[in-house]
C-alpha cells in the first residue's frame, strides 16, 4: 500500500471507532432506542477484510452480509454514514428508512445486504448470495461475517457443508471476541479455535491476529484471491476483542477489568497509529488534527443531518412491505 492509503485506512479507523462512541452518547441522551450493539476494539478485522475486497481489487460488487454488530461493515462497504446514523436515530431518512435500527442496517446499492438479529441467520443467506454469484458467472463472491458466539447454530453446519459441497465462492470471517453476550467461549465450546471445526467439511482455513490491520489484509487478501478464483469457500478466523459490553444493557460483569486491560493494551488503532508513526509516515500532532476533523464532521454534518430529519410518518407504516415498494434503492442488485 502507498502512503497515502495507509493513513487513509487510520482515519478509517478512528472514524469508526468515533462514529460507535457518538451512538453510544446519543444512546445514553435516549436519541437512539432499542438495541445497540458496538464494535468498538474489532475495527482492524472489517476494515482490513473489506479494504482488499471492496477498495483494494475494485470490486465494489461483492456481497457483504453479517449479524447485528453491523454499523462499521455497513460504512466499510460504502454506506452513507449520514444514512447509518439517521437509521439509528429511526429516521426516515436512515438506510433501512427507519424501520430496521441498529441491528438491520441494510444498503443494496452497495451490496450491504444487511445485519440480522437472528443468531446464525447470515450464514444460509451467504451461501445463497453466493450461489447467485456462482450462477451469473461473475467474479463476485460474498463475504459472510460471523461471531465466534453464531457458530454453536444449526446453520453453520448446515451451510458449511453445502458451501463446499457446491463449491460455493463465499468467505466466511469469523470474528472471535472470545464471548457469546456474557458465556466465555469456554463454557459454551467444545473447541475454542473455530477455524479447526471446519476442518469436518474439508474446508480451507486459518487463524489469525484480530487487533493488526495488516496481518488482517495479509490473510484477507490470501483468502479472496483463494475464493475468487474459483477453488470454493474459505474460513478466516481473527482473535480479537469487544471493548464495550455485548449491547448497551450489559454491564460486562462476567469480564475482569485485568483482562480488558491486557486487551486495550492491543487496541488496533494504537498498534496501527504507532506503526504509522515510527515509519515517519505521520505524527502525533497530525492524528490529533485528525481526530478533531473527524469529531467536527460527525457532529456538524451526520449528527445534525440525523437529528433533523423527518420521523417516518404513520400512514407510511406498511410503505415497504412485501412488493409495494417504490423506492428505486431497495431493486436491483440481484436482478442485474
């Protein structure tokens, strides 16, 4: 990567580590109600999957899909961040028009297609984007991502086994943040590394640091390349960390602040900036100047375009339910 898009996948970073901090204060202001799941310590592993999917190769028509940690995969992808928070803040004006919240920011211009609250649910959905994929002959493939908490589901087996029975072009990223809600990994799973239990389906996959940007790309660009080249699945596993609690009603009593501290101490945006820095590629003053830019662009332009945009209206309830649908931005992308 040059220069400049080393510091731009920084400011990335610390964009969307500020973008989840400003939904965790409106949150607390009671501006954004029902679920609010943060992703705030995981940054390097969406960023750095989806920088050599969507920006690094061109292919802005991969598809993306994951559960309900979902802003951070939703911007990567190319989601307007106005419309993510708007869709927070349950505004008409939001991705999902307000009806879908936190846990269903879904964008099919860009092929976000979508988080779900249902445990286990993207994975079945990934395997059929990717049959899509398979069947127009594209070199698209769909990129599935998973927590280490989904993978006790029926459907990860179910749909690993087809995925490479089919030979499906479709990568799974399993982030492993070592917790489902509050049940360590320990007590709820019989192997704690994910990436050996596909090993059942005769499936290509490894292992690696969640919390460093580039060994995230290194991985990540092995994996595309290995799917979109038509050799079938693959599964990524990335060991990271969730500094916030598991939504907003958790008070992360199940966690010793020891082990938060010893994780905190490999915040990705740190070992990154530090990086960065020690390169002469940048310095501590410009990641300030950085950071206040960023803080003056969230509050002056997406907060303010979320807080004053309209609430969905009550006659417009059932606007875009089943196939009554008008709005251009919700046809298309499996039709093409």
């Amino acid at each position: 990567m040059n220069d400049a898009d080393k510091k731009r996948l920084l400011r990335e970073m610390i964009f969307y580590r500020r973008f989840e901090d400003r939904t965790f204060e409106a949150y607390m202001e009671r501006k954004i109600g029902g679920f609010l799941h943060l992703y705030s310590g995981q940054e390097a592993v969406a960023t750095g999957v989806l920088e050599k999917a969507v920006v690094g190769q061109g292919n802005k028509n991969d598809y993306v899909i994951t559960g309900y940690r979902d802003h951070v995969h939703a911007l990567k992808t190319g989601a307007p961040a106005k419309e993510v928070m708007a869709e927070l803040y349950g505004k008409e004006t939001g991705s999902s028009r307000g009806r879908g919240g936190s846990m269903h920011i879904f964008d099919p211009t860009q092929n976000f297609m979508g988080g779900y609250a249902l445990v286990g649910q993207p994975f079945p959905l990934a395997a059929g984007l990717a049959m899509g994929c398979k069947h127009k002959k594209t070199n698209q493939i769909a990129i599935c991502f998973l927590g280490d908490g989904a993978n006790n589901q029926g459907t990860f087996h179910e749909t690993m086994n087809m995925a490479k029975i089919w030979n499906l072009p479709v990568l799974f990223v399993c982030e492993n943040n070592g917790y489902a809600i509050g049940t360590h990994i320990d007590r709820s799973t019989a192997v704690r590394d994910q990436y050996k239990r596909v090993a059942a389906y005769d499936m290509e996959a490894s292992q690696h640091d969640g919390m460093d940007i580039d060994i995230v790309m290194e991985a990540a660009e092995k994996a595309i390349d290995f799917v979109r080249s038509g050799k079938g699945p693959y599964f990524l596993e990335f060991m990271t960390y969730r500094f916030r609690g598991h939504s907003m009603s958790d008070a992360k009593s199940y966690r010793t602040r020891e082990e938060e501290l010893e994780w905190e101490k490999r915040d990705p945006i740190n070992i990154y900036s530090k990086r960065l820095i020690d390169a002469g590629l940048i310095t501590q003053d410009d990641i300030k100047a950085m950071e206040r830019e960023i803080d003056e662009n969230m509050e002056n332009e997406i907060i303010k375009f979320a807080e004053e945009s309209p609430e969905p209206r009550v006659e417009d309830l059932t606007k875009y339910v089943l196939d009554d649908n008008p709005d251009p931005r919700w046809i298309g992308p499996l039709q093409k």
